[in-house]
C-alpha cells in the first residue's frame, strides 16, 4: 500500500505539472510503518513514539529513524505527548507534553515535534478548555527553533491557532474540517436528488460537490493560518 501511494503521488504531480513544492508526508507512523514508508519513497515521515510504553523506546526509536530518514534525504517528526481523540485506530486523551522530554526528542535533530498541549484530534467538546499557552512556552524554550506541529487543528478558534503560531507552531494538521465539509457538500447533492438527473450517479459527478467544497475550505484554512505563497 505505501508503495502505491507513493506511485500515484508522483505520477500525479508529473501528469499535472505541479510547481510547488509536495510532500508525501507519514502521520502517526508506527515504528514498523516508518521503515516500510521509507523504502516506498515517502519523502517525509513522523514516527509517533508517544504511545511506546516508556518514553526511553520512544527516544532510542526516534534516534534510530532520524539517522536512518537523515540518511535518506528526508525530514522526520517526532512526538512527545499523546494528542487527544482517536487518529488512525488509537485513542487517548489530551496530554501536556513534558518539556524535558520535548528537547531529548529536539536533540536528537528532528526536523518537527508535535507535542500535546490540551489538543486533541477529531470534534472538540464544549466542555474543551483550550490550548495550554503556558506549556507552549515552556516547550518552546526548551527546543529553540525547532518547528512545532499542532494536531487536531480542526475546531480551534482562530485567535488560539493565530496564538499558537505566534509562539513557534509551524506545521498544523488538518483533518475534520475537511471531511465535515465534503459530506455536507454530498448530503446537499444527494438530497436534491442530483445523483438521479441523467448520469448523477457518476461518481466523478457524485464527488465532485465534495471535492470542491474541501478545495475551498483548504484555501480558507491557509488564508488563516498565513500560509499562502509561503511554498
């Protein structure tokens, strides 16, 4: 599977003459998928250590996938602090990240660290209390330059994510905002029976409306988060 992906990912950019620059990037990689997406030509991984059972497996590991990424030419992320909700089959709540455990894991020249700071992935309930700024800043004087990743960026308001970036978050992660949008795009066609005019049903056609709407949203989300012509 990571192989194709790869594949598809490059013949893409060849048939449409892309000119900024793409990443075929592994989120939440186990150890084991890192190696497997590296030998498919993925040009950027992030091992998620965070659930190892000790934070030792999580540094020797991550040791051992930098030199091997770095050796290979691609950049690796790392991450210290289990981020919130349910991504890729495992769940677990909002940590804040240990500081000290964010600059043994800077240290060993990771190019990102994601790292909790009360963000979670998926819906945010009401009952939410934010984006730590506090453990932010610890964090962040800890590891120096080094970029960090905010997970589970759908859902924070736009004053915390502006915040966030403000004090170092370089990278945010995007994911249900995107599929909450394509589905309502769906939901409108399908119940304007669209899908039963002519050749409706197509799934080019049936798609499309979804396609479109994670576009738009895509070019808004950038908009927000400073990011346009920022390739």
């Amino acid at each position: 599977g990571f192989k194709v992906c790869a594949d598809m990912v490059k013949a893409a950019v060849e048939a449409t003459g892309v000119t900024v620059p793409v990443a075929l990037h592994l989120d939440h990689g186990s150890y084991e998928d890192c190696f497997k997406a590296i030998e498919a030509g993925f040009t950027s991984i992030m091992y998620d250590g965070s659930h190892e059972e000790t934070f030792q497996l999580n540094l020797d590991r991550t040791k051992e996938l930098v030199e091997l990424a770095h050796s290979k030419g691609i950049s690796i992320e790392a991450e210290v602090g289990g981020i919130g909700g349910t991504e890729d089959g495992v769940t677990s709540n909002g940590e804040l990240a240990d500081p000290n455990e964010c600059k043994q894991i800077a240290e060993l020249g990771v190019d990102f660290l994601a790292c909790g700071i009360g963000n979670i992935h998926g819906v945010y309930p009401e009952d939410w209390a934010g984006l730590s700024f506090e453990r932010l800043s610890e964090i962040k004087a800890e590891v120096g330059d080094l970029p960090l990743v905010l997970h589970g960026g759908s859902g924070i308001p736009e004053d915390q994510i502006k915040k966030a970036i403000s004090m170092g978050v370089s990278k945010i992660n995007v994911n249900t905002d995107l599929q909450l949008v394509f589905a309502a795009a769906t939901r409108k066609y399908v119940e304007a029976g669209k899908d039963l005019e002519g050749k409706g049903f197509d799934p080019r056609k049936l798609l499309k409306p979804g396609r479109d709407a994670i576009v738009e949203k895509t070019k808004a989300l950038m908009e927000e988060f400073g990011s346009v012509n920022q390739a």
